[in-house]
C-alpha cells in the first residue's frame, strides 16, 4: 500500500482544537523520556494518551472521523491517539513499532498523523527512507551511506543541530513540515522523520494532537 505524505492547511478550526484540548488534556499525563546525544535520559514531554473508541470521547470523535475520512479516504483504525506536549525535540525514528490498541481485524501501519494545537517556529522533517524498526541504528548497519550526502552542512545546522550530524548520510529529506495551528501533516509511519531543534529557535514547548494509524489488509 501506498501512503503518500500530505498537508492539509486549516484542517481543524480554533473552536475545535478547544473542546478537543478541553477533554484530552483532562486525561492523566504519561511522562516520556529518551536517550539524548551524549547518553544521558531526558524528558521529551508528556503524553495525554486517550482511547478514541472509549464513548467518553465521542465529541472528539465526531469532530475528528469525517475529517480523517475526507483527507485519507480510507477508514483508519487508531493505535494511538495523544496529544504530545513536548519539551525536548524528537529525534531521528519511525513510528512502525509504536502504539498500543489492538485491532479484532487484519491491519497494516499506515499514517502518522500531525496536528499542530498552535502555531510554532518548528518543523517536523520527513525523510524518503524508512524502518520498521524505530531507531535508525540498524538501518545504517545494514544499509550504506550515500556517496554524496543529500543533506548539506547549511541544512543540518538549520534544522538538525540538536542530532549528530552522520546519520543524514543515509537520509534525504521528503518534505518539511511547519507547525500551524490546526494544519494537519500526514506521512507513512515507516519513514524515518524528527523534529527540528525548536529550542535553539527560542521555544521552550510545543503541542501537538498526534495519531499512529492503521488500514485494513
């Protein structure tokens, strides 16, 4: 299956993003941590994890189902559905492996799903290559570089100086997402993709409803 990455401006309106962060950020938050460069664990945000089949968030729902309809045209079971307030910038991985809800059907992974709750200087950059495994470690293992880098010096500085700089010789960049409040950003879980390094560009956080979806075989 083909999931093609794609943008969608004013998918949700400033009315619907307030009763969906009036709900979701109800919920108890999930407190996520990761590796940063130099060994050491901080904290990327938190997650408010909710059930989109739990009746509790039919609101949600019935703002967000014929949205997702309209823009994949497929009926998309949701692994995972939070919204991320994030403090430390992702870096370079797949979503394949990531979500918790089980499907009573056949799926397969298909969208990671992006929608800004407010408007920052950030980007979330998506690259062609991909792994269903999360990290890109085993991929530049097993695949070799490319002899002439994609990804120059100028462009790794911008958006990428909070990430050691060789995994980008096996990466080219697909698109480059600027968070807008209410845009949606959609793209194949198996592609590699990270944030930029919103810090360094004065923001101390960022907000986020995201989804980890799937599609019937």
């Amino acid at each position: 299956m083909n999931f093609d990455s794609k943008i969608i401006d004013n998918f949700l309106s400033d009315t619907e993003i307030d009763t969906i962060e009036s709900m979701v950020m109800a919920v108890k938050a999930n407190e996520v941590s990761d590796p940063a460069p130099g060994g050491e664990t901080v904290k990327s945000g938190d997650y408010y994890v909710f059930d989109y089949y739990d009746p509790n968030f039919s609101k949600v729902v019935e703002i967000l189902a014929p949205k997702f309809q309209e823009a994949v045209g497929q009926d998309l079971f949701f692994e995972q559905i939070h919204i991320f307030d994030c403090v430390d910038p992702y870096r370079v991985h797949s979503d394949v492996a990531s979500g918790w809800k089980k499907s009573t059907e056949p799926t397969v992974p298909a969208w990671t799903l992006i929608i800004p709750l407010d408007t920052y200087d950030s980007h979330t950059i998506v690259f062609k290559e991909g792994s269903v495994i999360k990290e890109p470690q085993e991929y530049t293992k097993e695949v070799p570089p490319y002899a002439n880098p994609t990804i120059d010096a100028a462009t790794r500085e911008r958006y990428f100086s909070h990430i050691p700089g060789n995994v980008f010789d096996w990466l080219t960049i697909e698109d480059i997402f600027k968070w807008k409040k209410g845009s949606m950003f959609a793209a194949a879980r198996f592609k590699f993709h990270t944030s930029d390094n919103f810090l360094a560009n004065g923001i101390p956080g960022k907000r986020a409803l995201i989804a980890w979806t799937r599609v019937p075989e």
